[in-house]
C-alpha cells in the first residue's frame, strides 16, 4: 500500500476498512494531503480556462432542465455532424462549476469536436444527498444526445469524460443511469474517465461521511461497479501513482471487475502525477490522457 508522503510511524487503530483504521482511510479519500499543490494546479486551471474562453468564444448555454444549476456549456468546432465529447468535471461532489474547466474545450475543438461541459448542483446544496447530482448529470448527458442536433453534433458518436466525483456520477449513468432515461444501450461510444470512485462502501465509511448523507440505498444505487452487468460503453480509466491509495485501487478494481465480466475496460496509469495534476494531461493532445481520449474519438491532435 502507498505511504502517505508526510506520514510519521504511529500506532495503528482498529481496521476500518482493507488495511486501513480510520485515520488512514480517513487520508486515502482527502486528495489534498496527497496533493499539497492542489491550489497553484486550481489556479492553473481557471487561468487555463479563461484563455481557451478567449481563444474560442464564450460557449453557447443551454439548459437541460428548469433548476438554477440545470445548464450546459457547449463549445461548438464549427463543422456539422462533429463528434461530441461531454465532460463531468468534479470537486468531491462540493466544489466546482462548468467554466471552471473551458480549458477542455480547446483540444477537442482543434481536432474537430464539440465539446459540451455540465453544470449541476454539488452536495452541500443539495443537503447531503448525491442523488439529485446523479440525476442532473444523467439528464445532462441524456439532453445531449437528444438534442445534439441543435448544435451541430452527431448523437452517433457521443463520449464521455470525467474527473474524480464527476468520473464517478458519469461510471453511474454509464452502468445503470441509460436505462433509466431510456437512451439506446451504446448511446455513449467511449468513455475516459480519470481519478474516480466506483464504490462507494469504503467512501461512506470515510471522513467524507461528514458532508455526504450515506444510505444503504445511495451506496447500493450509486456505485457503478455493482452494475457492471448493465455497462455497455467502452471505457479507458486513468489513475496516477501519486494519487491516494484508495483512488488507485478504486481504478484498479473496476476495471478488473468490467474485464471479468466480459466489458472493454483499459486502465492508464500515470507514473508520477497526483489527482490534479492527471487532469491537466486530459487538456493536452499530447498529453497521457489527452491522446487517449483523442484516440478513442478517432481524432487527430492540430
């Protein structure tokens, strides 16, 4: 297991959950111990975002559903019939919004796709259910390839790609959600989905249970690997060696778990990069998960 990078020996607890008392699940689902320069990649990030804004335009809004936060940020490439990409970005379900992440527009619109990005209501505003975000984004995604028409996409070949909490909601509506909104079984054509959380048993026994109301239901409902039956969607997942241990193996176990049951599942390690800094490659055409996801579209870097 990974050493947490400012550990000091201690006596260990009462195991929690694996190997792990309390405090150490407690750190394997707190990305910023791990990631003590989350805030200059943030920072990076907003900055990198109000570039790709200038570069390309403000990006067409559109409104999936009547609530405040029911709305999509579409950056169109100007060709019809393009290829769409929608992204779920994360923020351990708390933080975050759509402009937040312009900058995943740009590599997609070079190489000739639209890219859609969604908004939807985080956790503490939704009082500590997850619910009503898997609903948002499933009805995002389900708004998408309905009306992809509307803006010059072709529903035909609609992927997918998340961060963390969003890689999760998106695993979600990948595995059961689909059905629910009753979208044709390979309605996604490939998925890239980074840093996520797949189960979330270990999840509700972490210090995230502080802010995330946990049911038996929520748990069941909303982990995706428990509907690997239902998955129909080829899926690349990534996950860096710098990341908690309970993210990397949260990777590892869905994909292990989607190849045994017969799904196309890849999964990309990314030797020496954190949970934040694994998100920046997705924004780079050559980066190792920008290439993937441009590879998977059948896209070609510009």
């Amino acid at each position: 297991m990974n050493v947490h990078p400012g550990s000091t020996s201690r006596a260990k607890g009462p195991l929690v959950f694996l190997d792990m008392d309390q405090q150490a699940l407690d750190e394997a689902y707190d990305q910023e111990i791990w990631a003590p320069n989350r805030a200059l990649i943030v920072e990076r990030r907003k900055a990198a975002s109000e570039r790709a804004r200038k570069i390309l335009g403000a990006p067409k809004r559109a409104a999936y559903g009547p609530g405040e936060h029911e709305g999509l940020d579409i950056f169109g490439c100007g060709i019809a019939g393009a290829p769409i990409n929608v992204f779920v970005h994360g923020g351990a379900w708390r933080r975050n919004v759509a402009a937040d992440y312009a900058l995943q527009a740009e590599v997609l619109v070079q190489a000739g796709a639209h890219c859609v990005i969604i908004d939807f209501i985080n956790v503490d505003q939704a009082g500590g259910d997850l619910f009503p975000m898997y609903d948002q984004v499933r009805r995002a995604l389900a708004w998408v390839y309905r009306n992809a028409g509307s803006f010059g996409g072709d529903r035909n070949r609609l992927h997918v790609s998340g961060h963390s909490s969003g890689s999760h909601l998106a695993g979600v509506v990948l595995t059961r959600g689909w059905q629910e909104e009753g979208l044709p079984p390979d309605f996604c054509k490939g998925a890239v989905l980074l840093s996520g959380m797949y189960d979330l048993a270990p999840v509700a026994l972490s210090k995230r249970s502080s802010y995330v109301k946990f049911t038996g239901a929520m748990v069941e409902q909303l982990s995706g690997q428990r509907h690997i039956g239902s998955l129909r969607t080829p899926l690349i997942l990534a996950a860096g060696t710098c990341e908690t241990p309970e993210f990397q193996r949260q990777s590892r176990d869905f994909v292990a778990a989607a190849k045994a049951a017969g799904k196309s599942a890849e999964l990309i390690v990314g030797a020496g990069y954190n949970h934040f800094e694994l998100l920046e490659t997705l924004a780079n055409p050559y980066g190792l998960t920008g290439r993937a996801m441009l590879d998977q579209m059948q896209l070609v870097a510009k």
